[in-house]
C-alpha cells in the first residue's frame, strides 16, 4: 500500500492512522480524500483488527482542505452549466464516502487532535467514535469563513454530539471551539495536557476495548449509528433482531465463565 499523505500501520489488534503532512499542516488534498478510503478497506478487511486510534504530526492535527483542491473543486470541463453541476455534485459525494467509511468502520475509532482541528477536521473527526484532545486543541468549523456551506458531515453528524443552539452558533459564525468548552458539553471524551498524555489515553482506551467481545463491539456500533435513523420502537427491534442473530457463539458462555473465574475472557477474531 503506497501513501503519500497518511502512515498506516497495525500493532496486534490495534490499527494506528497517522496524517503525516506537518510541514503543510496537515491540509487535506486530493490524495488524501483517496488514500483515507484505501486504508479504511483494509482496516476493515482485517479481522484481527479491533480498535483504530487516528492521529497527527506537527502543530495541528489538520488546517482543513487544501485550498489549492478547493479552488479547483468543480472548476474542469465539462462547461455546460447542468453538466457541470452535476460533475461538482459526484466530487461532492465522493468526497462525503472518505468520511463515510470512518463513520461505517465496524470496529471503534478513537481521535487525538492537537492544535487545530478545522473545516474539514471537523467532517472527519465527527466521523469517529471518540475523541480526545490535546489543552490547546481548538475546533472550527470554517467552511462558513470561506462562503462554503460545509458538505462532507459536520452539518449532519454534529447535531447529535452538541446542542442544536451551539451547532447553530458555531457553524454561522465559524469561530473557535477550545478544548475546555468542548469537554464541556461532552463533544470531546477527555482533555490531557499534552499530545502525548492524549496518545497514551487513545491507546489504553484502544486497549480496554480489545480486550471485549469483537463480535459485541461491533454489534454496539452496528446498533449505535443505526439508532440515529430510527425510532426508540424500531431501534428496540433492531437490537433484538441483532442479538437473536448474532449471539449464538461462544462469546457468552466465555465471559460469563470469566467472570465467575474473576478471570480475563479471550474472544476470537472476526472471521476473514
């Protein structure tokens, strides 16, 4: 797997994911968008994977979109005026499958920011099931600074992270959101005071969660983002219809022996 603008790697049942641009503050370019996608397969094609952690290099955890790729976003041919709405409309969406991907990753993803997490470091880490960030972390969604209405998922999965008058205030006025106020209303799981206090958070966290049933967690995922499309009545049978479905192994019968035992119970992988 060749990649220019992210390091990816494995470690037993953890997957790390590294934007690695510190020099160009991590800017989100063309190959990027791509290369999220590729390494998102693989995460998921690989059974022995139970915890992604995403983190970055430099000052910032990402500036955003590279602007040169936003100036050229829906700029080539074809001319015609429907035509080429209708190109810029597929870029758009392909675009919005990059964060899509993180969001439907059937194991947890855990995010460490640091420094600014802005515009399209927004869309990305609202994708993710957890984040922790650094004291001097800040969010902003600046697409609105731009004259952009952002497009790629803050819009849609923010609302059910923060209240709807606080959505509303930072996606009209594009300002500064500090990792205190954030922590506040619980957008973020735990500030730590340094990257590496966050990374070593990420990672014991990533660990605890190994440890579960694979089969389990990413059955609670599974119910989790389902959840945000239905009712409480149909959300109820779809958990049920999950279990009914699902829990028919051996994982049950080795955590309840384990905690008998006052023992650690070991799951197997997914199957490949």
């Amino acid at each position: 797997m060749e990649l220019t603008t992210i390091d990816y790697r494995v470690d037993g049942a953890i997957a790390r994911v590294t934007l690695n641009r510190p020099a160009e503050l991590n800017t989100m370019n063309k190959a990027f968008w791509h290369e999220l996608i590729t390494v998102f397969e693989a995460i998921d094609a690989e059974p022995g994977v139970r915890a992604v952690i995403i983190a970055s290099t430099g000052k910032h955890f990402t500036a955003g979109l590279d602007l040169n790729m936003a100036a050229a976003v829906g700029s080539g041919k074809p001319v015609d005026a429907g035509r080429a709405r209708e190109y810029f409309r597929r870029e758009v969406k392909q675009m919005q499958e990059t964060f899509n991907i993180v969001d439907r990753c059937r194991v947890p993803v855990i995010v460490v920011v640091q420094g600014g997490c802005i515009g399209g470091g927004v869309d990305f880490v609202t994708a993710c099931d957890i984040r922790l960030c650094t004291d001097n972390a800040f969010f902003t969604i600046q697409e609105v600074n731009i004259a952009i209405v952002a497009d790629v998922g803050t819009l849609q999965r923010i609302p059910y992270l923060l209240p709807q008058g606080l959505v509303r205030e930072l996606a009209y006025t594009g300002r500064r959101f500090p990792a205190a106020e954030a922590r506040q209303y619980g957008f973020v799981n735990n500030v730590l005071a340094d990257h590496d206090a966050a990374l070593a958070a990420a990672e014991a966290m990533a660990l605890e969660i190994a440890a579960k049933s694979p089969l389990v967690i990413t059955g609670i995922k599974q119910v989790l983002n389902e959840g945000r499309s239905q009712t409480i009545e149909q959300g109820l049978e779809y958990v049920a219809l999950w279990n009914a479905g699902m829990l028919q192994g051996e994982d049950v019968p080795n955590a309840v022996k384990a905690q008998i035992a006052k023992q650690a119970a070991v799951f197997a992988d997914l199957k490949g």
